[in-house]
C-alpha cells in the first residue's frame, strides 16, 4: 500500500496519474504512468498530435489547426489534473 497525501493509508497505485480516479487504468507505450480511459486518450492523441504539428512544421504546412486541438487537449488535462487536486473527482 501506497501512502497517500498527509499520511493517509489510501492505496494510490489503482488511481489516474492525471485526474486521480480510482478506476481501471491502461499504460501506454513509452510512458511509466497508468491513466483512466478518458486521460489515457487523451494523452495519446496529444502525442499523436504533436507529431503532426512536427511533421507539418518540417514540411512547410500550416499547422495552426492542430495546435489549436493540442491547446485544447492540454487544457481539458489541466482541468483534469486541477480537479484532482480540488477534490473533485
């Protein structure tokens, strides 16, 4: 068992290294943190994202519409990661 914040015995190994739910999680390749389903698509599509925007850089394309989505999926993660800290989830 993990000890929790403030000394609490809450096992935070089954808990979303994103939004803190205690759910199923799933891994990703290339990433040591689990995360709930929701999180976990999330982050891969920011990663599948980013390597669009690199692609499009590279190649001369406008790449101000991907951007824009991986703006926004970087602030439902905050929103996520600042609610868990709130309480809540």
């Amino acid at each position: 068992m993990i000890t929790g914040p403030k000394g609490c015995e809450e096992d935070l190994s089954s808990q979303c290294s994103v939004c803190g739910r205690v759910e199923e999680l799933f891994e990703l390749p290339g990433r040591s943190e689990q995360y709930c389903l929701g999180c976990s698509a999330d982050i891969a599509a920011a990663t599948l994202l980013a390597t669009e925007i690199d692609a499009a850089t590279l190649a001369g394309q406008n790449a101000s519409f991907l951007i824009s989505e991986y703006e926004q999926l970087g602030a439902r993660l905050l929103g996520r990661s600042q609610s868990a800290e709130l309480g809540g989830f």
